[in-house]
C-alpha cells in the first residue's frame, strides 16, 4: 500500500508539473480513482501528503484545488535559498577536496543538456547539483530544506510557462555550473561564495530565461 500511494503520489505531482491540469481546475478523487484503477485509500493519501505539502488545497466536497506560488513567495525562497546554501558553502569550505569536486563535476549533468530540454530534466539536474553541494556538511536537514524549496520553485517554473505553448522545452541558457566548480577548485572562497549567490538569485524564471509564446 505505502509503495502504490508514493507512485501515485509522485505521478499526481509530476502531472501537476508538466500542465495536464488547468491551474484552475478542480483536481476530483473520484476521477483519479478511475484514472490509476486503484482503491480510494492510496489515491487518498497520495492527495493529503500533496497537501500536507502546499502543493494542493481540499476543498470540502468538490476537490483539490492546485496552489498558486506568488511571485511574492519566490522571491522569497529566492532569499532562503541564498542565506543557507551561501551560509552552508563557507561552514564546509574546509571539508571540500578532490574527491567532493568529483561528486560535484558528476552531479552537474545541466552541462550536458542540450536545447530544446524537457524542463523536468533542467530541474532535477539542478536539484541535484545543489544539494550535493550542501550535502558536503552532512546536515541531512539542510539537505531536505533545500530540496523542499527547489521543488516548490519547480512548481512556480512549471506554472509560469503552463500559458506557453513550448511548455515542455527549455529555453536556450548556459544551464551549467562549470564557472562555479571552478572558483570551488580553485579555492576562492569569496569569488565560490558570489557565483553561487548570483546561480541563485538569477534562478527566477521571470528574469533569468526568455521565453517566447
């Protein structure tokens, strides 16, 4: 039971993610229980974890409604994410060696992604690399807040460009970290510590990429 609630829990996300809900559209228990051809509990619990997670909102006997992140809200997991992952960088700046470079330059695969990208792709890449980065200090808390809040800006991404047609492609970017990895290898702190703030703050998809309807 807990193996099929988490798939149809990661489905219902990643579905939310790629637009084949309307944003505003009521998102219906009993369609879902039809859809996976399952019993109501797994599809039940798969919608209360997603609401538990912000992702979703019950509304009483008429469905899920699918949360709207703000512009407001981004900015600010924007700020989070730039306070602990630059915070986190100077803590473990002495535990960094060859061989934490090497997990780093395997966990950025954004360098080898090619337009047009499916933005799923961009994203988990990115989650990846990110919290590589983190994980050198061994805080799994830290580890899972910075996965929490690039998901949620995963979201904003997906729903920004669920009004454009070319919602499955990624924009042409530089979607890589080799400038970064460098500075890191280098052992510039100061110069590590501002590219990582910049990744970070350049992250909003409003600024950062253009795309084109």
């Amino acid at each position: 039971m807990e193996q099929l609630k988490t798939k149809i829990y990661d489905d219902i996300f990643q579905r939310i993610l790629q637009g084949d809900f309307q944003s505003d559209a009521l998102i219906k228990e009993n369609e879902l229980i039809d859809y996976y051809g399952v019993s109501r509990a797994p599809v039940r619990e798969a919608l209360l974890m997603l609401c538990t997670e912000g992702v979703l909102k019950s509304i009483p006997r008429a469905g899920y409604h699918i949360v709207q992140i703000s512009e407001k809200q981004e900015r600010e997991i924007m700020q989070f994410r730039a306070l602990l992952e630059c915070s986190a960088l100077k803590a473990n700046w002495e535990y960094i060696n060859d061989d934490v470079i090497e997990r780093l330059v395997s966990a950025d695969a954004n360098r080898y992604l090619t337009v047009p990208t499916p933005f799923s792709s961009f994203w988990e890449a990115s989650i990846n690399f990110h919290t590589s980065l983190i994980a050198i200090g061994n805080n799994n808390y830290a580890v899972e807040s910075l996965r929490t809040a690039m998901r949620t800006q995963y979201r904003a991404f997906a729903q920004y460009i669920w009004d454009f047609h070319s919602r499955s492609n990624f924009p042409n970017s530089d979607l890589g970290h080799k400038e970064l990895i460098d500075s890191i290898t280098s052992r510039n702190l100061p110069l590590s510590v501002s590219l990582l703030e910049q990744d970070i703050m350049a992250f909003r998809i409003y600024d950062k990429f253009k795309v084109l309807k």
